[in-house]
C-alpha cells in the first residue's frame, strides 16, 4: 500500500487525526499511536515504517520461534514456488545474502515453508492472497500472449 493509499484508509476508517502530525495508525493492528512508536524509515510515510513496534517485534519473536521450530533446508532444498535453489538461482537481493526465509500465514502465525526471498516478497505484496495470485497470473498470461512471450523465454532468460 503506498503512502496515498494508506493517507485515503486512514481518512476513510477516520482513525487518522489530521490536526495531529505526531500520531499514525499502524497498518496491522489498526491502532492510534504517537510516531516514536514506530521505527524510523526514509521511505515510510511521515518518515516511519507502517508497522509499530510492538506489531513488528511480535512478528520478528514469532519469525524466531519458527527458526527455532523448523530446520534449516539443506543444499538439496528447492524454492517451492520457483524450484530455485540457494546459490545456483537466487543471487543477493538489497545486499541480503541469497538463503531461505520462513514463509508463515499472518492470520494464523502458523508456519507454512522455507522459500526464497524473491518469492516470499511477491506473495508479501500480493498480500498472501491467492485471489490476487490468481488474477495476476491471469494478467501476465494474457499480456504475455498479446506480447508474443513464451513462458519457455521468461526461464530461459532468468527474469
């Protein structure tokens, strides 16, 4: 969601003051808070991210508790979304080192795989809904078609 349309959810919802340029609402539990309750972000609207603290440190402890939970996937291990594996097809992303992420539902907080990073952010800003999945797969196939691309091309080429 991008600054424009989180100013719109607020005013919408009527949850954003905006005689108040100390306060923000944060993005997962909807909540009224001063902005020193969020971390500092050059992207993020009013200079902070969307998330509070408290929503972000529940989910960094439950990330942990997973790490803890699951295994690391050995070398054999594949992306089960793209079948990549660790070094052969996933290179440094945003200076993070290539490796698994745990996927997990953030309605449930239940676990669901170790994937790639790449393919753990797609679903993040597809907002884990396969709805979404779903017609932006619709939209790339039928655009692809019209374009003359082949799936066969888009493999082959990495990207």
């Amino acid at each position: 969601m991008n600054d424009i349309d989180q100013l719109d959810f607020f005013m919408k919802h009527e949850i954003l003051n905006k005689n108040d340029p100390n306060t923000l609402v944060c993005m997962v539990c909807h909540e009224v808070k001063l902005i020193k309750d969020f971390e500092p972000s050059k992207s993020g609207y009013k200079g902070v991210r969307r998330t509070c603290i408290m929503c972000r440190t529940k989910d960094r402890r439950l990330r942990n508790q997973h790490r803890r939970e699951h295994i690391y996937p050995d070398e054999n291990y594949v992306c089960p979304i793209c079948g990549g594996t660790k070094d052969k097809d996933h290179k440094k992303y945003d200076n993070k080192t290539a490796g698994w992420v745990i996927d997990h539902c953030h309605k449930t907080g239940k676990f669901r795989a170790w994937l790639c990073l790449t393919c753990n952010a797609g679903m993040g800003l597809l907002k884990d809904n396969s709805k979404m999945v779903r017609k932006a797969s619709e939209y790339l196939e039928y655009h692809n078609k019209i374009l003359g691309v082949t799936e066969e091309k888009i493999e082959n080429e990495g990207s």
